[in-house]
C-alpha cells in the first residue's frame, strides 16, 4: 500500500510537524483542513517548521503534551517551507490514502461531522492525538472489549463517522509549539508508535511505518498501542490537570511531596485499571516520575491550554481513566477527587461544558 495523498486534519504543532516531514517524501501531495487564521497563513506561504538540532540528552518517554513550550536547549536550523492545499471544507481535498488526526480531543466531535469526504474504502486515519482516543476497547481489553466510551464518545456519533476498520493509533513522543499560525517550531523528541488496534502486523501498518521512517522520524510499530498509549496516559493524566489548577511548573509539582504522593495515588488506581483490561504496567510511580524529571522544568499542554483560554482535554486524559474505573470495577477515588477539582475550574473559567 501507498500513501501518496495524505491529509492533515489539525495543523496545530503536532500536526503541523507531522505534515512537514511527510510532504517532504516523494510522491506525496500534502493536504490540510483549516480555518481562520491558519488557513490564511497555509495558502500564503505553506506549512512552516523550525527544526531543532537532535539533543542527545534528550529521555526516553517523553511527551507530546507535557513540553509543548519547553525549551531544548538545542541550536535551531534553517526553516522548512513546504506547499500544501488547504481548505476549509474536506470536499475540497476529495479522497485521501492517508488522514492524520492531531486535534485536540474536545474538537473531535466537529471533525467527525465533517471528515467524511476525505474517507474511501482503503483510506487510513492515524489518530496523534493524546489520551484515552474513542476506540479504545474496539476489539481489545478481554471480557470489556467493544464497550463504548461515553467520556470521549458521548453519543457514539465519532464511532460512527469514523468506522474501526479505517483506523491506525498513534502515541507521539516529540515537543513542538506554534510560532504563529501555521508555523511550527520543533524542540526534541522525535517518536512516533503506531499500531493496528487489533494488534494485527498488517501490510498497511508496516507500509506506513516505513513511511515514516523514511521520513526522518523514530517510528515504531507496536503490537499493543494501547500499552503505549496507557503508558504515556500513566504520567499525562495527573501533572496535566494538576498544572493547570496550580499554575506550577513539573518540577514544582514533583517536588511537593504531598502533591506528588496525590499524583502517585492516581497513578496507582490507573495501573489497577490497566491490569484489568490487559495492560500492566511494571513500574512504579516513583519510577515515572524520575522520566518527567529529567524533562526539567516545564508548563504542561493543559496549563497552557487554561493560560490561552482553549478548551481543556479532561475527557481524553481523566474522565476516560475514571470511566474505565467504572466498566472494570476498579475504585478511582484520587482519581474522582482530581478530575471533580479541575473539571470545576475549568467550567469556571468557561473552558469546559457545565454539567
């Protein structure tokens, strides 16, 4: 299989990172779904992206959503410009091999609605997105598979737009930001793992893992991508939202002991639920904790997301956890605790829909 039409759904700094690195590779024609602002600036000048230097300090685990404004340290190179079509309406852009998905999870149910001119029988859409995505349990999780996921799929209309057969999952390691719209700068980390939800080593699968690699990127293909994605939920899930009702950096967080005894609390009530479903996790949360430290200090996704008024994903990275509690019969009470106490804030700051 060859993905030589690809399209971007989410030209925000993920996406845009993704894109850039792909459109590069030849006989790929690069589209992008927009609006506003960034749909100007594409039809403009292109997709930008301000490549850092590889910083060979860099650690292993680390996370998309945890160091969106981090500073690597590393010297950056010339920018990348790249021309893609862009267009506000999918109709425009016709049938793809290939749709990325790198929305932020509250803007998910808008891109259902609209994704399905971009959809024929063969097209895959890789979902880089951070949390808990919709298809979770399709097909997977023992005696709970294919049970729906009312926190980040309330009416099942996302199911329902974008059929399980279409779909590749992906955990993204790599911090990257917005300079402007458009406009990516890359800091460090450069990994993506993408795996069939069934686990399945199909020919799609390892032909778009070829693509990536030959992309540039550190591209790994999982046989259980819900381990990868619950491994980096493990640690997201908690210093998210617990920056975003702080305002404090990861290393403030972690250095108040009885705020990362909390964290580790939460931790703790996750493993449990991924022992449940088929995903143990053979660590400690102490020993995560010691990754996100060697991030250094840094603002979260979420708090970032409080300090520019942007909806926050408390559904994807909490609610979800706290849902699979339920389905498994696992306690989630620190769990309950830190999803009631950020979900408040952010419905008070009108980031969040009131229940």
């Amino acid at each position: 299989m060859t993905f030589s039409k690809i399209c971007i759904y989410g030209a925000g700094a993920i996406g845009g990172w993704i894109g850039a690195r792909l459109a590069q590779q030849p006989g790929v024609e690069l589209s992008v779904v927009a609006r506003g602002a960034t749909l100007a600036a594409l039809q403009q000048h292109g997709l930008r992206l301000h490549r850092a230097a590889p910083n060979p300090g860099e650690a292993s685990g680390m996370s998309a959503n945890a160091s969106a404004g981090a500073d690597s340290g590393a010297s950056p190179t010339s920018p990348l410009s790249v021309a893609v079509k862009a267009s506000a309406q999918p109709a425009d852009l016709g049938v793809q091999d290939l749709v990325v998905i790198a929305v932020k999870a509250p803007a998910l149910a808008e891109v259902a609605q609209h994704i399905a001119p971009l959809l024929g029988p063969h097209t895959v859409v890789l979902t880089a997105m951070n949390g808990v995505p919709w298809w979770f349990l399709q097909g997977f999780g023992g005696r709970y598979a294919n049970t729906p996921l009312a926190s980040v799929d309330p009416q099942g209309h996302i199911t329902q737009a974008i059929p399980a057969q279409h779909l590749i999952g992906c955990v993204v390691h790599a911090s990257c930001s917005l300079r402007g719209p458009a406009e990516v700068q890359h800091h460090f980390g450069n990994g993506l793992i993408i795996g069939e939800p069934s686990g399945a080593l199909s020919a799609r699968a390892q032909a778009l893992h070829a693509l990536l690699q030959s992309a540039g990127f550190d591209a790994t293909l999982s046989p259980q991508i819900q381990k990868d994605t619950w491994y980096k939920l493990w640690g997201n899930m908690t210093v998210n939202p617990v920056s975003a009702l702080t305002g404090a950096t990861t290393d403030k967080i972690l250095n108040d002991p009885l705020v990362r005894n909390f964290i580790s609390q939460v931790m703790l009530e996750a493993k449990a639920i991924g022992t449940a479903i088929g995903i143990p996790i053979d660590q400690q949360p102490e020993d995560r904790h010691a990754v996100t430290r060697k991030l250094g200090a840094f603002k979260t996704s979420m708090l970032q997301d409080v300090e520019a008024h942007r909806a926050v994903e408390l559904d994807a990275l909490v609610g979800a956890v706290r849902e699979l509690g339920q389905i498994t019969g696992v306690a989630t009470p620190f769990t309950d605790a830190l999803l009631g106490l950020a979900r408040l804030q952010a419905q008070g700051l009108g980031l969040y829909p009131a229940t």
